[in-house]
C-alpha cells in the first residue's frame, strides 16, 4: 500500500543538534534557557521521529489539502470598516508614551 | 438544581418558579464551594454575571422566551470577552483584556444568557489534559487525582461538577470530545466554519472548531442554535443557513446506517471501554440501525499529520506575541529589540507552546517545507478522502472518544508524544473538517467513557438528534460525581 518516498535526507530517524536548537529558537525569536536546551532536543527529537512516519505515506497521486469543505477563500469589498481604536487597544501596551509604542534603541 | 441540565433550567426560568438571579448565586456559590478542588475557572464573573441575571429577569418578565435566557453558563477562556480578561491559559496574555467580545460571546450574551466566568484550559489549548495552564492544573470531578481531559477541561471540570449549566469549548485535535468523555458529558464539535472563529484566540486556524460541553445533547442544541451561523468577521465562517438543532431533536427517528471503522478498534484501545462502545452501537442498532464494518486505512495518518500541520499554523498564529503592543513583557535589562521578544516570549509561554512554536519553525523552514508541511497537508487529504468514502456508505461513524478512561494529573506530562497519542480517534474529524461529538456511554473503573459519532459535513443537527434519541433511552448522561452533589 505504501512506498517509500524520495527524501533520502529524511530517511532515517531524525537527530537534531545543539546548533539546529539554536537556530530555531532564533528563527522563532524564542530564548531557550541554556540548562534546558538538551531536554528541549529530545523532547523535540522524539515529535519529530513520530511524525516523520507520514514519509512512509503514498501521497504521488495526492493535491494539498487547501480547505477541509473545499470551498474558496471568501472575498469582501476593498473598504475600510475599522475605526482609528488605537487608544482603546494601547491599553493592553506594557509600554506607551504620548500614543507610542516604547522598545529599546533599534537605531545606534 | 445544579444537575439540571440547560433546558431544564430555561423551563424553570420560563414558568418563573426560579428566577435568573437566584439561579445564578446558586451556581455562584457552588463555584465558591468547589473550585478551590478543581480549578476550572481561572476568573469568575460574579458582579457581571449578576447583573446579567437582573437583566434576563427582567426580560423574561416582560414575556421575552428566548431560549438561552437566564440561563448560567461559562466560555472557555480562549473567546474574547470585552473590559473581563482573557488570558488563554497563558502567562503571556495574563493581564489581557479584550477590547472586543468574540461573536460566540455576543450572540449567547445577546440570547440572554448569563455568564459566570472564564474556564481553565491547556495554555493555547495546547494540550490534551488541561494540565499545561499557567493557572494550575484542572481536576476531574470523578477522581480529582485524575486529568479531565483537555483543552477544554475547564469547562469540562465545571459542567460535570454542577458549576455552571453548560459551557463553550474549542476543538482542533479533540479537545472538547476527549474532556467531554474523560469527565461524562457531551461535547460536540460542528463542521468546520459553522461556529465563527471571530475573537477565539487562534491556534491552528485550519483546524479550529468552536462548540459546547453539555449533560444533554438537548443542551447542546440550544446551545448551538444560540452560536452558530454565518459570521462575516470570519473569513472561513460557511455563508448558508443554519436549520435549527433544536427542531430537529424530536423529529421521528429515521433507519440509519452505521459504520463502525476497525482501525478504532485496535491495540491501544482499553477493552472494557471498547465493551461500552459496542453495547452503546447496540442500544443504537435497537433505536433502527444497520451497522456495518468499514475500513479507513489511512487514519492511522491523522495523529502525525495533526503534529505537523497544527504546529506549523501556531507558529505563524503565535508569532503576534512580541510583548510590545500587548502580551507579557520581560523586565530583564534587554540591549536590542530582539533580545527584548525573545525574552518576553520566553517567559510568556509554557514549555508546550514553545515546543509546538519550534516544530512549527522547523517544518515550515526552508529544506524541510516539501518533506513536512506539504505531506502532511497531502495525507490530511488522505484522511479526508477515508471520510467521504466512508459517508458515502453509511449516515454516521461510531467509536470511541478516546483509548483509556482520565489518566492521572501527572502521568504523561513528561512524554509528549504519548500525550498526543490520546487524540488519536478525535483528530481525523478535525483534519476533514466534519463534525463529531461524544457522549457519556458507560463507565469503566468508575470513570466515564465516551461513545464517539462522526457524521457527513454540516449534519451536526442529525449527530445531536441521534444522541438525543440514544440519551432518551439511557441513563450515563444523567450520573454526577457523588463528591460534588
């Protein structure tokens, strides 16, 4: 019923290292806790060996799914219906001054 | 009076032999009693429920029989709640206070009912115990040393507890049908885009369902009715008309074909839970059924499917949380702006979220989008082509909810993968998109155990009919957990 796919990289079980954590983290803009890295990498490890199951999977003939009803994305007229609330939702700002948002230096 | 279900509490209200407040402090004062145990409300509404109260009294005294009205009932803590705060379970939103009210929680609040408080969850509602909550872990009322199931378990929690007459829940891998069977209730999950996702807080947006946690299939259908239908603030929301549950519910009983799927049956399945099931597909078959073996080869698909595409859309869906424009903010001394998000997420999510955020990272980063993310959505097709398949056969699919009766707080916590091993008979109905609810069927080593119904898309009314008629024959929706009555 099934055959193997073509992604030989991913053939065997997947091992992450110490430098893919890092990266992700990066990419994820999340700090990983140095005493934690090495759990978060078997835990992350493991999900990843479990899912990789889905290679052994005949998906040739198969279009992604885009829509579980298979319908279309629905459009709306290009207008504004939103009112200038920004007051209203800088409430929920940690930091504000005089309406802006407040982070530290981005420019040296 | 608290183990009423929903409707026998509108009827209550509506022939005025109780009113709406005192309906309301009894409930409130159960919470009072109780939750301090439980922990299935991480904020109770007590003033605005209140006068909420006041208010549908005053309605019904005008001749106002809407049927929500008056009747208590609580949201998970994942729907937007304008000026009462919505923390999703999550540290970093713990401050958060809507400025608008999901269109779940105005269409019940402009249906009259009354809403106690914001309901326990896994953080995110990522989580299949309502253990992973930054507010504490949920107890079941059936054994509080056991889970009750989760995302939703709040709201599981405190409708089985008799804290509140019914609740809303979300379902993206199961999680208001496996907390509804783990603590005895029912749950139902629509069809994809019948509830709107307007102001529920995202996860995997493909995959997120709104729906109820009930005692009745009854309660579900006023329910329902009261929040479903075509929202054009959500993109996704279906634009047809909505029939009524509730009119459906006492129709006459029409013969209907059953398949049971073998591949729900298997190895991981508990067997006196699998006994339950069958004996509950029987009384069914008594009602005027046919049941019929069917096969869905490719469901064994749905759990690693799910762990890809449902962590691919919440890393994207959790990248807005930067702890600038709202959200938790680090007080850690931050040289750059970058330092500052990563600190702030960091500290904001629990080790669930940034598991899931990272998978997500990885199967959507460059090399690896192909192998992961576009398999996963082309077995997810798969999996939906075993659904229409299925249904073009038979009228509904039965099974069980879940493998094994609530597990112990604790228990999985440090094994991932065999946490998302629970949802391994709820995820399919998610990946296609078609509903499915579960009800209370039976007990095995005095926990509840859940019959599960999957049927067509858009048939939900004909799955709360089928229940209803099964729940008028049967007793296991009405059992209460005896250290609570």
């Amino acid at each position: 019923m099934y055959s193997s796919c073509d992604l030989d990289h991913l053939s065997g079980p997947v091992a992450l290292k110490l430098e893919d954590i890092e990266k992700l983290g990066e990419l994820a803009r999340l700090r990983i806790e140095p005493g934690e890295v090495y759990d978060l990498m078997a835990k992350l490890t493991s999900i990843l060996a479990f899912v990789d199951q889905l290679q052994a999977a005949d998906t040739s003939e198969v279009t992604p799914m885009a829509h579980p009803l298979d319908r279309a994305q629905r459009l709306r007229p290009d207008v504004v219906t939103e009112p200038d609330q920004h007051e209203l939702y800088q409430q929920n700002a940690p930091r504000v001054e005089r309406g802006l948002y407040l982070v530290p230096k981005v420019l040296e | 009076m608290h183990y009423r279900t929903l409707a026998q509490s509108a009827a209550a209200l509506k022939a005025r032999s109780v009113s709406s407040v005192e309906l309301t402090k009894i409930y409130l004062e159960r919470i009072a009693r109780f939750d301090s145990t439980l922990n299935s409300f991480i904020t109770v509404t007590r003033d605005e429920a209140l006068a909420q109260a006041a208010r549908a009294d005053e309605r019904i005294a005008r001749g106002d029989d809407d049927p929500m009205l008056g009747v208590p009932i609580a949201h998970k803590d994942i729907f937007c709640t304008a000026g009462i705060r919505t923390t999703c379970g999550s540290r970093m939103l713990d401050g958060f206070v809507s400025p608008y009210d999901a269109t779940v929680v105005e269409r019940l609040a402009r249906a009259g009912a009354v809403v106690l408080g914001k309901t326990n969850m896994d953080e995110f509602a990522m989580g299949s115990s309502s253990e992973t909550s930054y507010y504490g872990p949920v107890r079941n009322p059936w054994d509080t040393s056991k889970v009750p199931g989760g995302s939703s378990g709040g709201s599981a929690a405190a409708v089985a507890a008799g804290l509140c007459a019914g609740a809303t829940g979300t379902d993206t891998g199961g999680s208001i049908r496996q907390p509804a069977a783990l603590s005895g209730l029912t749950g139902l999950k629509p069809t994809y885009g019948r509830v709107s996702r307007y102001g529920m807080i995202a996860f995997a947006s493909s995959l997120d369902h709104g729906g109820t946690l009930t005692r009745t299939a009854e309660d579900a259908a006023l329910m329902l009715d009261a929040m479903a239908g075509f929202d054009e603030r959500d993109s996704t929301s279906i634009d047809e008309p909505m029939p009524s549950s509730v009119a459906l519910l006492e129709t006459e009983w029409e013969s209907i074909r059953i398949g049971v799927p073998e591949e729900f049956f298997d190895d991981g399945l508990d067997p006196g839970y699998a006994a339950c099931v069958h004996a509950a597909i029987g009384e069914i078959e008594k009602l005027g059924a046919t049941v019929k073996p069917i096969s869905m080869p490719n469901l064994h698909l749905s759990v690693p499917t799910y762990y890809v595409v449902a962590p691919a859309e919440a890393s994207s869906n959790l990248a807005r949380y930067d702890g600038i424009r709202f959200g938790h903010r680090s007080e850690a001394p931050c040289s750059d702006i970058r330092e500052l998000y990563e600190r702030n997420r960091e500290e904001g999510f629990g080790a669930e979220v940034q598991r899931r955020i990272l998978i997500g990272t990885y199967v959507l980063s460059a090399g690896y989008y192909d192998a992961y993310y576009l398999q996963a959505q082309k077995a997810r097709q798969l999996i939906a082509r075993d659904f229409a398949r299925a249904f073009a056969e038979v009228d509904v699919i039965a099974g069980p909810t879940t493998p094994t009766p609530a597990f112990g707080i604790g228990q999985k916590t440090d094994d991932p993968v065999a946490m998302y091993l629970n949802d391994i008979y709820t995820i399919g109905a998610d990946l296609a998109g078609v509903p499915a609810l579960s009800i209370p069927c039976g007990f095995v080593d005095a926990l509840p155990v859940g019959l599960q119904l999957v049927g067509p898309h858009l048939s939900e009314a004909r799955l709360l009919k089928i229940a209803h008629h099964y729940q008028r024959e049967t007793d296991w929706h009405l059992q209460t957990p005896e250290a609570f009555d």
